[in-house]
C-alpha cells in the first residue's frame, strides 16, 4: 500500500484568488520564445547547492490548491503518468551514487545540439520550445538512448538577461500563461517534464508557479528545478502539490574555461558520493562538450552510475516511501 503523505495546504488559510485562478485555467492553449546560451549565471545566487542545504531553507506555502501525490494515476501501463512512460530505461546501479548530466539551451543551433546528442549517455537534453524542427531533433535525441525536457522559458530578475519572446512573466493573467505554457508543451513528444531557463524571478512565486505545477499534474510530468536563485520556492510546493521532482546542484559552464568545467565536474563527483546522487546543468559550448566527452567514459571505473534525470527523481520519491507508478 502506498504511504501517506501528510499536506499541510489543507491546513493553510485558503486564499480565495487562487481557487479562481485555477478555474480560469481550463481549456487554453498557444503560445513560446527565447535567446540562445543566455542563461542566468548565478552571481546573484549560488552555482551548487546541496540537497541538505535546500532542505533547511524555508519558503512560503500557497493554500486552497488540491492536494495529490505522485503516482496517483489509474492502473495499467498505458495510464502511467508521462514521466514514467518516456523515461529512459537503465540498469539496476545498486548502490553506486547517481549522476544525471542535463544539457540545456538545445535546438537552436542543429550543429550544436548533434554535439549533445553525439556524447555518450544516458544524458538529459533539454529542447527550447520556440527552436525549429523540434521533432525530428527529438527524435534523433531518443534514438541516441538520451532523455527529455522542455526548457521552458521563465523571467529572471532584473533587466540585463533577456529570456526570449513568449516567456512566462509573473505580471501574466492566468490565461496568457497556460497559453504560452501548453504551446510549449505541444511543440514535441516524448519528454518527461520540464526545467525553467531563467526564471530566478518566477520560479520564487509560489502563486504563478503553482499554475505551472498544476499544468504538469495534469499531464503527468516532473519538473527539475535549474535553480537560477536560491529563492526558489519549487522545492517546497513540488511537495505541496505531488510533483515528480528534482534539481540540479552544479552548473558546469558559468565561466567558459576547460579548467573550469572539470572543476565543477570534479565537484559533480564530490556532491554525488557525499549524498547519493547529484544533477549539473550544462550548455553546448565547444569547451563543455569536448570536456564531457572525456569525462563520461570514466564514471563507471570510478563507481557511480550515469543516469537522465527520472532515474533521480524515483530515487528522491522512493526514498519518501511515495509511489512511483512502476
């Protein structure tokens, strides 16, 4: 039987707003946008963040939103929930420590995304929805044994970094969001979620991200945090709400150097023997590609196990006794 997860949106003073908000969002489709490579660098946050680290840190919770868990679908193999069903499959790793290696800012550039998809894998190539001829470069990504993500546009603080046409934008009414949303999410098959680029400004709204979250449940998706600020509340109300979860805690390329890049892979390393799993985020530079080339051969002689980024998040929902759909 599956374990009971206490919520404690339940017990929370229901805002009546957001009952209205999630109404409004039924039906609704259209929308997309983005600049290439122009991810937030963390200088106004941190470029590795542990798990524990995370945990400790308090944010607020949204009330009135229906309470679920993970896993909660019909039985039966074709009703699993999405992120299940396109995952990619891998071995039993025993009790080697997971690594997940997610390539960002994909689809832009054909040259650049063949370089992702040409490393060995399993990674997690994560496709900009606004690129062209998105579904023949997802097919190709499948086919080379890597899994997949939406990276979906979301505003960042400030006025400097621009996250592209059709972003998500907190100053949104609840329409135009799920609109550009599902656009998004119609572009291309077989994902198993999504991951914000940019988004340092969003992704600590807990009332416009819960529209998103809501979006995911629905469909049956997982999202991993890109974790553009140490404010994110995506943590807490992935809880909250049952969404399939996880984030990374190293991004490998903020500055473009080789000696950097195998630093914060080293890094990688340290987190994931430390806690039993760790994500980096990457992007297709030349230097990061060429680097990953050398790197991912010699994690198996080295012990751990590399995996896409469902394989994290069935670990995380195991290790809370919730129910994983298998």
């Amino acid at each position: 039987m599956p374990t009971k997860r206490k919520h404690s949106l339940g017990k929370t003073l229901a805002r009546p707003w957001i009952a209205a908000v999630l109404a409004l969002g039924v039906g609704l489709a259209l929308g997309a946008g983005l600049t290439l490579f122009l991810g937030e660098t963390p200088s106004a946050s941190k470029i590795e963040t542990t798990h524990k680290e995370a945990a400790r840190r308090p944010v607020p919770k949204v009330a009135g939103l229906p309470a679920a868990k993970p896993g909660d679908f019909l039985p039966g193999e074709a009703s699993k929930p999405q992120w299940i069903r396109n995952a990619v499959a891998v071995p039993e790793n025993g009790e080697r420590p997971l690594i997940a290696i997610v390539i960002d800012d994909l689809g832009l550039s054909p040259k650049r995304s063949a370089m992702a998809i040409g490393l060995p894998g399993p990674l997690t190539l994560a496709f900009l929805p606004y690129a062209a001829k998105l579904p023949e470069q997802a097919r190709r990504a499948r086919a080379a044994g890597h899994e997949l993500l939406v990276h979906v546009p979301m505003e960042p603080e400030g006025k400097v970094a621009d996250p592209g046409p059709r972003a998500l934008m907190t100053r949104m009414s609840v329409e135009e969001i799920l609109e550009r949303l599902r656009w998004d999410l119609d572009r291309f098959d077989h994902y198993v979620g999504i991951n914000n680029h940019m988004g340092s400004k969003f992704t600590k709204n807990p009332e416009r991200l819960a529209l998103v979250f809501q979006e995911l449940k629905s469909r049956g998706l997982l999202f991993l945090d890109s974790r553009t600020t140490s404010d994110t509340v995506a943590r807490e109300l992935a809880g909250e709400m049952g969404i399939p979860f996880a984030e990374r805690q190293v991004f490998l390329d903020n500055y473009l150097s080789a000696k950097n890049v195998h630093e914060r892979l080293a890094r990688l390393e340290e987190i994931a023997r430390n806690e039993g799993v760790a994500v980096a985020i990457g992007h297709p530079h030349e230097v990061t590609m060429a680097a990953l080339r050398e790197w991912l051969p010699t994690l198996e002689e080295k012990g751990f196990a590399l995996v896409p980024v469902s394989a994290v998040v069935r670990k995380r929902l195991d290790g809370q006794g919730a129910v994983t759909g298998r």
